[in-house]
C-alpha cells in the first residue's frame, strides 16, 4: 500500500489529483472493457470508442504539461 502511495505523489511529496484522476479513469476503463469483453455475444475484444481515448489522451497530456510547468519554476 505505501508504495501505491509514493506511485501517486510527486517528488516533492505532495500527493497529485491529476496522476490519482489518470490511474482511476485507467483503472475504470480496464475493468468496464475486460468486462464487456468477457460477457458479450459471442465472446470477443469490445472496440473502445474514440472519444473515451480521447479523454484518456487529454488526462495524460494535463499531466504531462504539469510536470512540465513544475520543473521548469
């Protein structure tokens, strides 16, 4: 469990929302898509829609512009 912990904090210490908000949409996504998967009609891989990897793109990019801006104050 402490490491989840030091997983979602900076490196100052300080726990992070954006990285919590990422790994959780991540968390809900997989198991939504496993599920559906395994119970549907013949079983077969679900096509995941686009605008739910684009929410995932824009949750990786508003972490990756945050990093950004931190390091460079």
């Amino acid at each position: 469990m402490k490491k989840l912990l030091e997983f979602l904090q900076e490196s100052n210490g300080i726990l992070s929302s954006t990285r919590l908000c990422f790994v959780g949409f991540a968390v809900v996504l997989t198991l939504t898509w496993a599920y559906t998967s395994l119970t549907a009609e013949p079983r077969a891989l679900q096509s995941i829609p686009w605008d739910v990897v684009a929410i995932l793109g824009m949750l990786m990019t508003g972490k990756v512009m945050q990093k950004s801006k931190e390091s460079s104050e």
